[in-house]
C-alpha cells in the first residue's frame, strides 16, 4: 500500500511537471532507439545472408570440406591433390552422413558459334540437386547412366545461358568447353548475385566421370559437399570424417589436416566480420548516450528538487516519511527512463521499417532486444536517480517548511 502510494504520487509529479519530464526523456529515447535500430540492422544483415546461404544450397544440415589446408575460402596450397572419390566413398560410409557429393571445379571458356564466354565448369554426381537444392528452369538433369557412360551432356546456369543463347532455347545445342563439345541437358533455375558480387549462376555442371577422364584427365577433388542426417548431427559428423581424411591422407599426429571444412555458421562470420565490427561500434555510442540520458535525468532531477522544496515540504508536515520521499523520487526517474525507452523503441522501430521498406539497409526486428533494452532503461532511471532521491529526502526542515 505504501508502494502504491508514492507510485502514484511520482506520477503525479511527473505530470505536473511535464516539461522537465520531457527533457529527462529525450536522452532516453535517443539512446535506446539508437540500439533498435542497430539491433534490426544487424539481425537483418545475420537473415539476409542466411536466405541467401540457403538459396545456394547450404542448409544448416550440410557441409563442405575443401581440399588444401587454410581457413575458410582461402587454401594454402596452390594446386590441392590430397581429395580423392575414394574419400567421397569412405565419408558415405559415416551413419550421420546422408549424402557425399564429390566435386571437381575449374575456369573454362564456354563456345557457341562466336559467342564465348569464361564460366566456372563443376564435375558432379546425379546427387547433386538434392544436396544444392538448385531446380532446373527448363530441360532434365543428368542421370546414373550419363555417368556411367562417361556422357558429354551439360547443365547451364542462367549466367552463361544469357551470354551464349540470349532469349533462344538453349536444351539440345552443341556447345563447346575448352576443347570438348557438349550437348546442353538442362538450364539451372537462376539465383540470382549475391551483395559481395558472387555469382553463383555463371556455371555449368557436367557428371563428374565426364570430368575426370574427358575435360580435366586429374582424378583429384576440388571438395566434398556433405549433408548430415539433421542439423544436431553436424558436429559430430564433422569430426568423423575429420578422422576419416586424416586416416586416407597417412597424415602424422602432428600434422596439420591438408583439408578445410566450409560451415554456414562459418560463412556467415566471414561475411558480417566487418559489419559485426561497426555494429559493435554503434552500439558502444548508443550505450553511452544512455549514459548521458542518464545524467540528464540526475541533473534535471537535482535542480527541480530546489523547485519543489514546497511540495516535498507539505508530503513531509503530513507524515511522509524520508524512506516515502526517497521512494517517489526512485519511481519518477524508473518511469521517466521507462517511458523513455517505450518511445525510443517506438522511434527506432519506425525508422528500421523505414529502412526496410526502402531497401536502404536490411532490418529485422524480434522480441529479444526489448528485454534488454527495458532492463537497461531501469537500470538508468534507478542509477542516475538514486542521488536525487536522497538528496530530496535529506533535506532540512528550515528548508522545506521556509
């Protein structure tokens, strides 16, 4: 009951005193609107990238490994001969592995009559749709007996499509790679370019026993795309085939692996390391106009104390006690960074769909931010209005009753 009853006599003197109550506000509602927007900023750019991960065909119950030690994209070694198809074929053999795509990749020059162009030639099995997730746009994928065959057939992407055929059908044509003519299946559905400039349509796919022996005459791998039976089972199928590769590559104990594994989790570090670096930034800016709002609010707080030295005066002749004073002055900061941060959220909000709606910067607003952002805003308000709070409570009574 005495709770409620400096509640509401702090709310009395927030509406009383409106103006200074707007000026306390105003850092608030900078500061945490500010965090809004780069919260939605950051989770944005964190979703957009994955949709794309994902369009390319990397869910989160698959991944790759590279051949070449490094990190990442970037190999050590020039020219990687340590993956083989009996590689493929022992990673097969792991219980979490559902599929094992081996994969042979190299630049060519595509021709057809005089329009040529350099695309980027990859040697796959049939499987391959399933652990890319890429349908066809027009024509029939390659099958089991096109391998077999060792078949001089092709699948398009859009890319080179465009380039060598326009607006014409392409399925059934005669186009030459390198040195090697080849009989055009299918065309790739397009994906579309990704924000750093990667293409992924600007490729064609041939069976990889074509590859071997009739385009590059090398048996060694490029990579290993591998999907897991589900997304809890990627770790530990991770180390499995780790094991298996060090065990077929004969390598010693101390030896690094002459392989790299490729994650979506570990793309998308990559790709918003540098965004993730101003996010951080930002943030820091944000917090420390918190910090201001804060001492806006202690300081306004103080000098309005002198102003309502009558009213304090008047609770204290009716019985209020200095525990009461204190208490009211606590809500009034707690509410006033409170309000502050429901506006600021209100604020922030509208500028990320504004954001969005005007394809300026992705932005992505979820629940989990506002928790935080409410903890903070009390945090603010009791912080920075302890000070006033006993400075109004220990007032003289000469003071309060002059």
């Amino acid at each position: 009951m005495r709770l409620l009853r400096n509640f509401s006599q702090a709310l009395r003197g927030l509406t009383t005193n409106r103006g200074n109550t707007v000026l306390m506000m105003l850092g608030m509602i900078v500061g945490i609107a500010s965090l809004t927007v780069i919260m939605a900023i950051g989770e944005g750019a964190r979703v957009k990238v994955m949709n794309r991960i994902t369009a390319v065909g990397f869910g989160p119950d698959s991944f790759s490994v590279y051949a070449g030690a490094g990190r990442l994209f970037f190999r050590r070694s020039a020219a990687p001969a340590s993956m083989t198809v009996e590689d493929a074929d022992d990673i097969r053999a792991i219980p979490t592995v559902r599929l094992a795509i081996p994969r042979q990749r190299k630049r060519m020059k595509l021709i057809y009559k005089k329009n040529f162009t350099n695309t980027r030639m990859y040697g796959m099995t049939p499987e391959w749709p399933y652990a890319w997730r890429w349908p066809l746009s027009d024509g029939k994928y390659f099958n089991d007996d096109d391998m077999k065959r060792k078949r001089k057939v092709m699948l398009l992407g859009s890319t080179p499509a465009k380039k060598l055929f326009g607006s014409a059908d392409p399925i059934g044509k005669i186009v030459r790679l390198n040195q090697v003519f080849f009989m055009v299946l299918g065309v790739l559905k397009e994906k579309g370019m990704t924000e750093s400039g990667y293409d992924p349509d600007d490729r064609v796919v041939i069976p990889l026993t074509t590859s071997t022996s009739r385009v590059l005459h090398q048996t060694h791998l490029h990579s290993i795309r591998i999907m897991t039976t589900s997304p809890e089972t990627v770790e530990q199928t991770m180390e499995e085939v780790k094991h298996v590769l060090r065990r077929n590559h004969n390598l010693s104990p101390l030896a690094e692996d002459d392989f790299r594994f490729v994650t979506p989790a570990g793309i998308l570090r990559w790709v918003t390391q540098s965004d993730q670096a101003m996010n951080r930034m930002l943030a820091l800016i944000s917090t420390i106009s918190l910090l201001v709002g804060g001492i806006v609010i202690m300081n306004i707080m103080l000098v309005s104390i002198r102003e309502r030295i009558h009213e304090i005066g008047i609770r204290r002749c009716f019985g209020a006690s200095r525990t009461d004073i204190t208490l009211q002055f606590l809500f009034e900061s707690i509410l006033v960074s409170l309000w502050g941060g429901v506006l600021g959220i209100v604020f922030g909000f509208t500028v990320s769909m504004g954001l969005k709606h005007f394809d300026v910067l992705p932005a992505t607003l979820t629940w989990e931010p506002f928790v935080p952002a409410f903890l903070l805003c009390a945090a603010v308000g009791l912080i920075f209005g302890i000070q006033p709070a006993r400075r109004a409570a220990f007032l003289g009574p000469e003071e309060t009753l002059r």
